[in-house]
C-alpha cells in the first residue's frame, strides 16, 4: 500500500520508501568528471534513468558524456542534465524535488590536492559544505528515509601513514585542505547515516585513473608527455615529488563498487583499492617503456632528472613547483571487506592501467598531428 505524505513544504506528495524505490532513478553530482562519466554509463546500462548536476561554464564541460549526450535523442527519457552547483542550497532543493531520485552520488568536489593549498576556503565550501548542503536538501525535501546516498571519500584522508595498509578502521590525519574538507563531507555522512537512519555511505576510493582522468593529475600528466615526447611534440616532462607512492586503480572498477555500496541490506562504509602500491617514478618509467624509451635517472631530489638512454637527452626533471607544503607519501588500500560483502575485485591492473592510457594518448597526439598536416 503506497502512503502519501504531505511534505511540510507542500511540494511533494510522496510515496512510502518501499513504493517509491521501485524506480531506478540516480542522481549524480560531479557528472562531467572522470568517475561521473564511467558512473553514468554503468548506470545507464543497468536500466536507469540518469540525471546529472552540471555547472554553468562559457568554455565546453561536457566532453566526457559527450557520446553518452548524442544517445539522449534515442532515449530522452534516461538521461537528463541539470545546471546546478554545490554551493547553492536552493539549487539543490529544487533538483532533488524534481528529479525525485532513488540513489544520490555525491562525486562533485574541487578534487585537486595541490590546488586545494590555494583555494582552501573554496574547496572547503564546495567538498566539505556542499556534501551538508545535497544530504540537506534531500532532508528538507522529506526524502531522508527514500534515497539512498553516497558520499565520494578519499584515501587522502589517511594522509600521514599511521599503518600500512590502510582499512577502513585505520584512523585518519589528512595532510592538505581537500583531505581536511573531506573529512568533514565524511563524517557529516556517517553523522546523517546515525541522526536520521539515512541510507548514507563513504566509498573510501584509493586513486584510481583511466584514458579520461583530469590533464593535471600525475598519471595523465605522464601519459600525455611519454607519448608527446615520443613523437618529438614536447622536449621534457616536469615533475614533483616523483617518490610518493600511489595504490592505482582503473576509474570503470571502482564505479562499479560505487553501485554496489548502495545495493546492499544496510549502509556502511567501504575502501576500495587494489591492494599494490607504486611510486611516480615507475609509471613514469613504465609509461616511457611501452613507447620504447628507456629512461636512467641521474642527480638527486630537486636535481633530478630522467635521461633518454638511446638519445642521452634529459626527458624528465623534477620541478619543485609541483611539490606540495604538505605530501601523502605512502598510499596503500586493504580492499578486504568490498571483496567480502560486495564482491567488488578490481580487474584492471598496474601494467594494463599505464598501458590503456598510455595507448589512448599516443593516439590523440597522432590524430591530432594528422589533423596539422
Ligand atoms: P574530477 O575532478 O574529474 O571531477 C570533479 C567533478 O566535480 C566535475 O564534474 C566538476 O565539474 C564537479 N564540480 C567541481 N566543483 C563543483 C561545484 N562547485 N559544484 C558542482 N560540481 C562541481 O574528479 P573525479 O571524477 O576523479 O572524482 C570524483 C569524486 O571522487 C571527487 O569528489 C573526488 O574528490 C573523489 N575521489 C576521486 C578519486 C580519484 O582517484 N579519482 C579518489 C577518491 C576520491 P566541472 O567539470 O565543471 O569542473
Ligand atoms: P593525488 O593525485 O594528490 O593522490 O589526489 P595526483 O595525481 O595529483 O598526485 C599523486 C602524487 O603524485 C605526485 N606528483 C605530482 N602530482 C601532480 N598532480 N602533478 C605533478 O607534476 C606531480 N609530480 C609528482 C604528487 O605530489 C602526489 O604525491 C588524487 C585526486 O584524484 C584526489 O581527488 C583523490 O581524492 C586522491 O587522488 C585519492
């Protein structure tokens, strides 16, 4: 029997929990990045409709969903933007009331580490109070005990190594303003999960990267220059701290745990990560590898470089402007519990990751000189 509830708003009428998660509707913040591409995609092949939160830019943002965009002519109904951003309340109600969602992924964040040192406020608006921001607006929309939610939480909130490797019982010293962000968007998750009996989780997510990550994160960084420097287009890749060491995995695996965090019986908190750390140093040299450059590293800290073996020129240098006030030195995950309760296993490895987006930036770059000549 469906019960209809008249929200104090008078907005809504809404059905009992039971009755209104018979659809499949998912929201997703942050759907114009790497992981929101990947979600939606999963989403939209397991049968739902997908709406997304997109910001309002005057240069091109939806590069990633672009072939998913195409297909919204064949199916109008399954996927739907919406402008919106996470540090406008009103926004957000109004999104929530209307889409009336079943699962929330809350992805949207200022997610780079580095940049977060120069916009700390900001990041801390956005990552930190815009996680409050959609839990609240789904609670002023009376849909606390309807939807369930996800809140993307980080490795970076392990920061400072206290023990290796880290679980979800391992405790938590972020290192940065984003790390320090998200660990209020954290707690303020669990806090809900206990306050409201909300069905609130943190997939606590190690990186995890593919063909489509953001230009400035190390991996695609490195990616892009091995094969530009390959084909004579850049002279030299320049980096931090090429010694912190990083648990790698594949965007497409970890978006699948995503989902089955929210299909479980109860809410509870996940890490998902690959169980294999490595340092910036050997993707660089895998990297190089699959292009055929062997690389020989010569001088230390902030004067080192990597030095084409075959040629004897200098293709990498350590730039200390990329080094950051405060580093997370040794990221390593214990995936124990997803692989127990979820299933989830990660299917791409170390060597097959650097590969993938190795090959897919090879061919860009040639495309790309193709189209030049
Ligand atoms: P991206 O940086 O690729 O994407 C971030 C998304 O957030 C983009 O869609 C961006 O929009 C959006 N966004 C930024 N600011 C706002 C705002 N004020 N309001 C609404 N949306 C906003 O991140 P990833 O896809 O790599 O990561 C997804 C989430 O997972 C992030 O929260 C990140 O912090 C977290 N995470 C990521 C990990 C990783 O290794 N990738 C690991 C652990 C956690 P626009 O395109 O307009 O900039
Ligand atoms: P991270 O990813 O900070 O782990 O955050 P990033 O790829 O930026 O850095 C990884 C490590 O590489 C070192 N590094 C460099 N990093 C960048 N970006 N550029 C460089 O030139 C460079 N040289 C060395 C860094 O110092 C660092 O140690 C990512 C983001 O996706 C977060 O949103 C997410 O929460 C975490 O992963 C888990």
């Amino acid at each position: 029997m469906s019960e209809s509830i008249v929200h104090p708003l008078g907005a809504l009428n809404i059905p009992s929990p039971e009755e209104y998660r018979k659809r499949k509707v998912a929201l997703i913040s942050g759907i114009t990045g790497q992981d929101g591409s990947y979600l939606t995609e999963l989403l939209l092949e397991k049968g739902y409709e997908v709406h997304g939160i997109i910001r309002r830019s005057s240069s091109f943002n939806t590069g990633r969903l672009h072939h998913l965009y195409e297909d919204q002519h064949e199916r109008p109904n399954k996927f739907k933007l919406h402008y919106g951003d996470l540090s406008d309340s009103t926004n957000l109600v109004y999104i929530i009331a209307q889409v009336q969602p079943t699962e929330v992924y809350n992805l949207g964040a200022q997610s780079h580490v580095k940049v977060s040192f120069e916009m700390a406020e900001y990041t801390g608006d956005v990552d930190a109070l815009g996680t409050l921001r959609l839990l609240d607006a789904i609670r002023t929309c009376g849909l606390e005990k309807h939807i369930r939610f996800y809140q993307a939480s980080t490795s970076e909130l392990y920061g400072k190594v206290v023990e290796t490797p880290q679980s979800e019982t391992t405790p938590f010293y972020p290192r940065s303003p984003y790390g320090c962000a998200k660990l209020y968007a954290y707690w303020i998750t669990v806090n809900y999960r206990e306050a409201y009996g909300m069905y609130a989780c943190n997939g606590i997510l190690f990186n995890h990267e593919s063909p489509r990550r953001g230009r400035t994160f190390v991996t695609r960084k490195i990616s892009r220059a091995a094969a530009d420097i390959s084909l004579g287009k850049q002279a030299c890749l320049y980096l931090g701290n090429i010694d912190a060491r990083r648990d790698w995995g594949h965007a497409r695996d970890y978006v699948e745990g995503m989902w089955r965090m929210l299909q479980q019986p109860q809410p509870e908190d996940f890490v998902l990560a690959t169980g294999e750390t490595h340092p910036v140093r050997e993707f660089v040299e895998k990297a190089f590898g699959i292009l055929g450059i062997k690389i020989k590293w010569q001088g230390e800290g902030e004067g080192e470089e990597g030095i084409d073996v075959k040629t004897g020129k200098v293709i990498v240098k350590v730039d200390t402007r990329y080094f950051r006030p405060a580093e997370v030195d040794l990221l390593l995950g214990n995936p124990a519990k997803a692989e127990r309760v979820l299933g989830w296993k990660r299917k791409v490895d170390f060597d097959s990751l650097v590969k993938e987006m190795v090959e897919a930036d090879l061919k860009a770059a040639k495309s790309l000189v193709e189209d030049q000549n």
